[in-house]
C-alpha cells in the first residue's frame, strides 16, 4: 500500500504541479510605450537658444566696443 501511494505521490508532484506552477509564475506583459511630446519642451528649447545666442553676440558687440 505504501509503494502505491508512494507511486501516486510521485507522479503527481512530476506530471500535475509543474502545470499548475507555470501559471503563477508567468508574468504579464510589458505595458505598451507612451507617446512623448516634444512640443512644449521643443519651443523652450529654441528659445533657450535664441536667448543664448543672442546674449553672447552682445556680449562681443560690447567688448569689440572698447
């Protein structure tokens, strides 16, 4: 009797529980990316550089000056 249920025990824990594990441990998916806009942060940019630009010509316009 001991053998049998030994036998039973075995197959069980080979052939059952692995099915029932890859279920838990899967994971889901990734989320899909989100889209970024640039629009905002674009015109800050350019305007950043404008300012930039034009602040360093002055600069060169007042030391060519003295």
């Amino acid at each position: 009797m001991k053998k049998i249920l030994l036998t039973i025990a075995i197959t069980f824990t080979l052939l059952v529980l692995p099915g029932l594990i890859k279920d838990v441990a899967a994971q889901p998916p990734p989320p899909p990316p989100q889209d970024i806009p640039i629009d905002g942060g674009l015109f800050f940019l350019i305007a950043a550089g404008a300012t930039y630009g034009a602040r360093k010509l002055y600069k060169q316009q007042k030391e060519e000056k003295k």
